[in-house]
C-alpha cells in the first residue's frame, strides 16, 4: 500500500548566488545614485537567472503509506490501517479461539474497506463514522479486554466484562463486513443492471433462451 512519493526541492544556490553579486556590485558601485542601484539590481536578477538554469531543482523522494490525491482521505486511511495493525497485535495476543476467529474477520473486512477506498477515494464518505467511531471504538473494547487478560484481573465485574466482549466480537465483526458489504452495494446493482441489458440483447439477437 506505501507508494514512494518523488517531489522536486528548489535549490537555494540561485538566492545566494543573487545575493552575493549585489553585494559585491554595491560595494564597487556608488549605489546611492538610482542607475547603480538598478545595475546592481539587474545584475542580481541575471545571477539568479543564469543559477537557476544550471542548479536544477533537487528531486526528494519520501515513502507515504497511501497516496489518493485527496489529503483528508489519506489521513483517514493511515487512521485506519493503524488501528488494523494493533487490533492484528492485540489479535496475536489474546489465547481465545473464538474471540481470535471474529478478530480476524473484523481485520481482514477493515483490510478490505481500506483497499477499496484506495481504489476509489470517492468512497471515503461512506466509511468515516466506520473510520471515526466504529472501528476505534472496537480497538479501544479489545484493549481493555486484553488488559484485564494480563493482569489476571478477577471477580464478577471482570468476569461480566469478558464475557459481553467475546459474546459480542462476533456481532461487530458482521457489522465490519455490512460495511464492507454497502461499499460494493452500488457496483453489485450496475452489475445486475448491465447482465440484465445484455440478457436482452442476446434474447433480441435469438442467442438466449
């Protein structure tokens, strides 16, 4: 998913160079009178001229963990694909089979949303509050969860609060693939819509039954 990312510097030679010969021209020119002043100004420009043609800029390449061209949506992206990464950690943890089997489906459909907002960043808008709310607010659950797994933490409050997030993982892994599941909603109906325009041509053509 990371794209290296090529953006050209400005050198800062022709400044310097535009600089150092209006010094040296004010001080062999009597710069107080108004046309060595405008020599000393054009030959800065020409020294800045004449620099930039032979300093190109310097070109900076720098590795970004996405780039759709849309700032905010890359941002969000990142957000995410963090979040995926401690919710995979958290996941490697954490013994429980069955709370593990419904980690891995809430990863794998969040592996999926991000790939397809990649593909398509006009899609960003129907995944913020699954970026905003949903997903962090799994992520943050799954925290504490491990927290009081490590410490050993017993009694019946801890006890009730394993037991309603791992009764509950699976419920938030199906809601992780219905929004995996709305991004795909419109391209499925152009889908159906497109089979059934081609279904009657090959019916017009006596080709389908």
């Amino acid at each position: 998913m990371s794209k290296i990312i090529r953006t050209q510097k400005p050198s800062v030679l022709p400044f310097y160079a535009m600089a150092l010969v209006f010094v040296v021209l004010c001080a062999v020119l009597p710069v107080y009178k108004l046309w060595a002043l405008l020599v000393a100004l054009g030959g800065a420009a020409v020294a800045f001229g004449v620099a930039k043609k032979t300093c190109p800029p310097r070109v900076v390449e720098h590795e970004v963990p996405f780039h759709t061209g849309v700032e905010d949506v890359d941002q969000m992206l990142t957000d995410i694909q963090q979040k995926l990464d401690t919710l995979h950690a958290l996941n490697e943890a954490l013994p429980d089979p069955q709370l593990s089997a419904a980690m891995t489906r809430m990863e794998k459909a969040g592996r999926s949303i991000v790939e397809s907002v990649e593909a398509n960043p006009a899609k960003a808008k129907q995944v913020r509050r699954f970026a905003n709310y949903y997903l962090p607010d799994a992520v943050n659950v799954l925290q504490q969860y491990a927290k009081l797994a490590k410490q050993g933490v017993r009694g019946e409050n801890a006890a009730a609060i394993r037991a309603e997030v791992e009764h509950n993982a699976a419920s938030i892994a199906t809601a992780f693939e219905n929004q995996l599941d709305a991004l795909y909603a419109a391209e499925s109906m152009d889908l159906s819509a497109d089979l059934t325009v081609l279904q009657n041509m090959l019916k017009g053509q006596g080709l389908s039954k």
